[in-house]
C-alpha cells in the first residue's frame, strides 16, 4: 500500500520531504519509475542540489529510458562531486546505453579506479575498456 506523501490540494501544506523519498525511493524498486519520478516533484525545488534527491532522479529517468534527462542529472552530481564512484558508473551506463562507448568508458574507468566493484568492472569491460 503506497505512503500517502502528498496533503490533498488546498490544505497549505507541503509534503513530508522523507516520505516523498522513502516512497519515490519504494516506487522505483517496484520499477514504477515515472510514477517515482511524480512523487519526487514537489521536492525538486526546496532539494534541488541535494545528492541524494538528485541519484534517486536520475536512476528514475535512467529506469525510464529517459538517458538524456538521466545524464543531464548525472553530469550535475559528477560535477559537484567528482568523486561519487556510484554517480561516475551511473554516468557511463547513461552514454553506454546511448551508443556513447567512448565516452561512457571514461566514467567507467573512474568508477573502477575509486571503487573497483565487479558491477562497475563489468560495466567498463562491456565497453572494451
């Protein structure tokens, strides 16, 4: 049964921002993902910089085949933090499924050299890297 996140329209109130994510969160692991993607707008303004808000974003459009809205979100995390090795291979996965190999081997290659996780060397031996 979904989590009821957002007050019915009129009341004033705003949506608690941990619900909205927890559910958004719950959505896309049911591969609701555009459903997800509904729960999460009313905190894409107070959260708009926050990381984790911006991953859960990007995995929706991602889960929903929207790859450059995905890579749009996914360049802003990577820009604000170079280091998110999560971030850098949802990056290069992003161009990998956008027929980009060169470019997704890059942020492949630097997930692996920040966190050598068999699912990011998998993803990077995939692109001949």
């Amino acid at each position: 049964m979904p989590v009821a996140v957002a007050p019915p329209l009129g009341t004033g109130q705003a949506p608690d921002p941990m619900a909205a994510y927890r559910e958004a969160d719950r959505l896309l692991e049911a591969r609701e993902p555009l459903e997800a993607l509904r729960v999460l707008q009313p905190l894409s303004g107070e959260f708009a910089e926050d990381s984790a808000v911006l991953l859960l974003t990007a995995r929706c459009y991602f889960a929903s085949a929207q790859l450059r809205k995905a890579e749009e979100v996914l360049r802003r995390i990577v820009e604000a933090d170079p280091a998110d090795d999560y971030a850098r291979f949802m990056l290069g996965r992003c161009l990998q499924r956008q027929s980009r190999p060169d470019d997704a081997r890059v942020h492949l290659r630097i997930a692996v050299s920040l966190n050598p996780s068999p699912d990011y060397a998998d993803a990077l031996a995939r692109v001949g890297g």
